[in-house]
C-alpha cells in the first residue's frame, strides 16, 4: 500500500514537472540582449583595465621607496647626525669606561 | 552542439564575431533553462547576460571546444545558483507579508484579466515554486535540469564534475524533500477544505 502511494506521487510529481516545463517557455531575448552584453563587456575590461593600471602605479611606488630606503641604509651616517640613534649595546658603552669603573673602593676598605 | 567546433575556438581567440555567433546561438536556450531555474521572468535576461559575461571572460580557460555544452550549462547553474541566494531572503519576505486574504484578492483580480491557460500555467508554476522551495538552491537547480531540462545523468556528472552514484544520491533525497513538500501541501489545501465547508 505504502509503495502503491509512493509510486502515485511519484508519478504525480513527474507530472508537475512535465507541466512546469510547459508553463515556463524559453523568453525571447528583448532587441536589447545583445549591445547590453557588449555594454557590460566593455565596462568589466575598463574596470580591470583602471585596476591593472593602479596596481602598476602602486608596484612601481612601492619599487622606488625600497630602492630609496636601501640606499638611506647603505649611506653611513654621522653619529652626531641628528637622525643617528645609537644603540643600546653603544649607549652602555658610551656611560661605563673603562677608565671610570662603576665600582670604586671606600677608604676603609685600603 | 548548435554552434561548430572551429566558431568556438575563433571566439577563444578573442574574435568578436564569432563570440556574437555563438550568443546569438545559444541565447534562446539559455534564457529557457533561467527561466525554469529562478522562475522570476523579470530577471532572467539579467542573469543571462551574466552568464554570456562570464563565457566571455572564461573562454580562454576551456581546454577543448567538446565541451563547451557542459561548460556553458556550469556557467549558467553558477549564475542561477548566485542570484538564488542573493535572493532567497527577499522572496521569503515578499512572500510572508501577503496573508491569504490578499493572496486570494491577487488571484481573483488576476483572473479577471488573463485567460483560463495562462491562469493554470501561472498555477503550476507556483505550485512547483513552492515544492522546489523545501529543498536547497542546490538541490533545485540539479532537480530542475534532471526532471525539467531533461539532462541525462551522464550529462549532470559532466556539468557537476561529480560521479553518477552521487548524484542519484543527491538527486533522490531531493525528491523525497519534494514529495513530502507536495503530501503536506495536499493535507493542507484538504484541511482548509474542511475548514471552510464547516464555516
């Protein structure tokens, strides 16, 4: 009885299907269908074309401001050079000597 | 194939006439299968005109002009399957905010205007809409070229990429979704039946 139903619907389905076909007839393109795809051609290869060229624009920057901070590094600076920023290994030696140790002994302690 | 092998691969070139040759060729079918796939009949050059876009962009991608028929059809399930989605939310809505009484005003003015067959194939086409909206955009677009295009299996493996047996899968749980969208919408048209004739 179960499979008997299950083969009705089925079959019924199929029905509606078939119908479904019938009552959704392929649409005649409108007079337009043709130039509005050019159209869109055309706007899609502008729109990549402006995207390529500002990715270029933007690789090229990019190249020149490398260039430039590899050559700042290359160039030694002064160490009095306003843009000079010693290190901390400098700045400790700079503070302890070896002429003036930390470390200096009481007079008791002679 | 409605177009040649050697139009094909002139389009691939980037030759514009025969690109137009081949949209002028298989344009009618591919509004019918739209049609049937999103079954909103204002929107369907709209989703066509994507999937041409798409070919034109996409042509230099396909390997051997052989398959160009199961490319075309991946091409327009992709661009069904996306305007699906987008709008699944808005037809939700449109359709929450009629209530029956205004469903049922719709129909009555309707009817004063259009013939008796294009009343019953305006029916039908709801009636499947709303059977092919138990099921995913997924599912439906498969049932869709499989029972309404009438798409061999060995077709749907060529456009899904997938193998026959999981595709039969596929495709029988989402007749069963179907089958049991159309016994519960038989249960209920017989229940406000019952209703009405008890008013």
């Amino acid at each position: 009885m179960e499979w008997k139903n299950r083969g009705d619907e089925n079959t019924e389905l199929d029905g509606w299907f078939r119908a479904y076909r019938e009552a959704c007839p392929a649409p005649e393109p409108s007079a337009n269908f043709m130039p509005e795809i050019w159209q869109r051609i055309e706007e899609r290869q502008r729109s990549v074309f402006y995207l390529g060229r500002w990715a270029r624009t933007f690789a090229t920057a990019a190249a020149v401001l490398s260039l430039a901070m590899a050559a700042y590094l290359y160039i030694p600076h002064e160490r009095n050079s306003i843009l000079y920023v010693e290190s901390y290994v400098e700045a400790l030696a700079a503070g302890h000597a070896v002429d003036s140790p930390d470390f200096e002994p009481s007079m008791d302690e002679l | 194939m409605l177009v040649d092998f050697e139009l094909i691969k002139r389009a691939q070139t980037g030759e514009s006439a025969a690109f137009n040759e081949v949209v002028l060729a298989y344009r009618k079918r591919t509004l019918g299968t739209i049609a049937r796939l999103i079954s909103r009949p204002e929107d369907v050059e709209d989703v066509a005109q994507e999937v041409f876009l798409r070919l034109y962009f996409s042509l230099d991608q396909l390997r051997t002009a052989e398959v160009f028929e199961p490319w075309l059809y991946r091409l327009t399930v992709n661009a069904a399957y996306d305007y699906l989605r987008k709008h699944r939310r808005r037809m939700e809505s449109r359709m929450s905010d009629l209530s029956e009484q205004q469903v049922m005003l719709a129909d009555a003015q309707a009817g004063g205007r259009v013939d008796h067959d294009a009343r019953q194939q305006r029916q039908v086409r709801e009636t499947v809409d709303a059977m092919l909206s138990a099921v995913s955009e997924a599912d439906r677009i498969l049932l869709t070229l499989k029972e309404v295009e009438g798409l061999s299996l060995k077709e749907l493996e060529k456009i899904y990429r997938v193998n026959e047996n999981a595709l039969k899968v596929r495709l029988f749980r989402a007749r069963q979704r179907v089958l049991k969208a159309l016994g519960d919408g038989s249960k209920e048209a017989r229940g406000k039946g019952t209703a009405r004739a008890e008013v």
